[in-house]
C-alpha cells in the first residue's frame, strides 16, 4: 500500500514538472466539487474497480482503457455479460476542459453526472445504486476513503460521481509533437507540416508560402487546444432526405428538436491516432478513412456542417493530414496514466 500511494504521489510530481502548452488555461472545477486530491485518489480506485458493475466483472477501465488514451478499441462499446452498447466508446482526455454537455448526443451537463450515468445502465456496467453503495458502505477501506475524502456523511451516488470526476480532470495530455512544436522544442516533418497547414487552411492566406493549397476545414470543428469546439454537429455520416430519417437521432433525441437529429458531439483529437475506430458508430477503421470521408464531402441532409464539403484534396494532402493528426499523440500522457492506473488500482 505505501509504495502505491507513494507512487501516486510521485507521478503528481513529476506531472507538475512538466512544461504547460502555450494555450492550456486553468481547469474550472464546479463549486460544490473543488480539487481534492483524497478524492482524485478514491476517484481513481473507483474507476478500476469492478465492484461498480452488477457481478464485479468490469469497470470503467473496461471501456476506457489508458493504453488506448482512455478508449476500448471496439467500435460499439461492450459492456456487462458482452451486451453491446449503442454508441462508440468516447475517449476521455482533458475531458476537464470540456465544459458543455457530454457524451455524443450531450445527456450528461457535467463529468459530475456523467460518470453515473454508465452503473446503472443495463448494457454497460448493469447495476442498481442501492446495490452499489451497499457493497461500498461495507468495504472498510472504501468507507475510510470516503471519510478522507469527503468527510464522516454517507456514502452515496453523488461522491461516487464527484470522486469520479476528480480523477477524470487530472487525465492532462500537454506534451505531443504538436505541442513540443508550439513550445520550439521540435520540428515538423515535411509531411507533419504541410497537413498542419492543410489542418489549419492556411492556403486562405494569400501572401503565405501556403497560397492555393486547398482548405481541408478541419479547425472550424476541431479547435486547439483541445481540437474540439464542443458543439454538435452532423458531418455528412449518413444521406438524410428527411430529418426524421436518421439511423440514430443523436443530440435531437435529448433537445426534441429535429434539426439536431444526426447532430453528435464534436470529439477532441488528443491522442486521437491510438483511438481507433472512429465516429459515434465506428464505422471507419483508420484515420485515412476518417479524412477520405471528409474529402469526399459527406452525404447530404439538411443540417449537415457548411464545413462538410469536397474538398479537392490530392492522395499526398490526405496523407498529410494524417501525418498531422499523429502528432497528436502523447506518450508520455498515456504511459504515466498506465502506471498511475495500476498504482491507484492497489492503494487499500
């Protein structure tokens, strides 16, 4: 137990050493959950814990798994028993910068209320809360943890949510080649900088070294620093000559409002190279898909983004902004949250 807690203790150490992007503001934490670092640790024990599923067979690492930057790998995400969920599994880093609705289709209005919503639902961890906060008011460690964290009050649904959301605001990825770029401590490949280009339509400047090169009306949706501008949209997934007519209604099945049916969450792009497969139904296996289906324009529906269209990309461009997106990838994130998740799995 003390070497775990005394390595938990180390790797916030050596994460507060680490050099900030240029861009990364301070994470905004709700009044009634300030930081607590006791609770990011029973937070932490919590999301690798089994006990939270109905017969103590998976946790939320079953799904969000750091080696693959908090993703499954599956393109529908399988939960309690092998039932298959109806969505792709979303990634979680720096989903504490992520300040509107959450999930694809915005259910949950904060990390708080997000993190209860997978227990009790009956194709992912299929438990019941009375049943969950029983086995966890009998544990004496947990029970302790609690107390730590929280102090002497009851254990309940709520600091399961709050502990669950201080250890998914600590999940920081800062150090890409992106980011080493940004600071002036790398250097972009011939390749990596001409998809950054394309990426950021930089060919719109006419007395830039870009002049003419096609835009590829990424950053519009997928805004630095976290690649994403947190808002709902329908990129051309699916042909839809009436709105009602779309395979899964998305954010209109939450709002009732039918123009934001096939409307998803724009997802970040951090670490996105390690988080195939890709869209809220992951239908596309590669990135290279991801960017031919953007090229090619989409299929048509009346909401569909103005900035789905084609975009007269030749097959080095595509490759370019492949290259870009790569850039993306934090090792260093994705190691320390490994060690960090089989750390905080021990601490008793």
């Amino acid at each position: 137990m003390r070497y775990a807690i005394g390595l938990l203790l180390l790797l916030l150490a050596c994460a507060d050493d680490r050099p900030e992007a240029p861009a990364y503001a301070a994470i905004l934490y709700p009044t009634d959950n300030p930081p607590n670092a006791a609770a990011e640790y029973l937070g932490r024990r919590l999301f690798f814990d089994p006990l939270l599923s109905a017969d103590g067979t998976i946790s939320c690492a079953s799904c969000h798994r750091p080696e693959r930057a908090f993703t499954d790998g599956r393109p529908i995400a399988e939960g309690i028993g092998g039932l298959i969920g109806t969505r792709n599994t979303p990634g979680l880093t720096n989903i504490g910068y992520f300040h509107r609705p959450l999930f694809w289709d915005g259910r949950a209005d904060n990390l708080e209320a997000q993190a209860l919503h997978p227990i009790g639902t009956a194709h992912e961890m299929g438990g019941s809360w009375p049943a969950v906060l029983e086995r966890l008011q009998a544990d004496p460690t947990y029970v302790r943890a609690f107390q730590t964290a929280f102090g002497n009050g009851p254990i309940d649904s709520t600091l399961v949510g709050r502990a669950l959301a201080q250890y998914q605001r600590s999940l920081v990825s800062r150090d890409s080649k992106y980011d080493r770029v940004r600071r002036g401590e790398a250097s972009y490949t011939a390749a990596e900088a001409l998809g950054h280009a394309l990426f950021f339509d930089f060919g719109d400047d006419p007395n830039g070294p870009y002049a003419g090169l096609p835009t590829a009306e990424c950053a519009h949706c997928h805004t630095p620093p976290h690649f994403s501008n947190e808002r709902f949209e329908n990129n051309g997934l699916d042909e839809a000559d009436d709105l009602a007519a779309f395979p899964d209604a998305g954010r209109g099945a939450i709002t009732g409002n039918p123009f934001d049916n096939g409307r998803f969450r724009t997802p970040g792009l951090r670490n996105v190279a390690l988080t195939a497969p890709y869209m809220h139904d992951g239908r596309f296996g590669t990135l290279a898909e991801v960017v031919d289906h953007y090229a090619t324009g989409g299929h048509y529906a009346e909401n569909r983004s103005p900035n789905v269209h084609p975009l007269g990309l030749d097959a080095e461009q595509k490759a370019a902004l492949v290259a870009f997106l790569h850039t993306l990838s934090d090792t260093a994130f994705v190691t320390e949250s490994v060690i960090a998740a089989g750390a905080g799995a021990q601490v008793q």
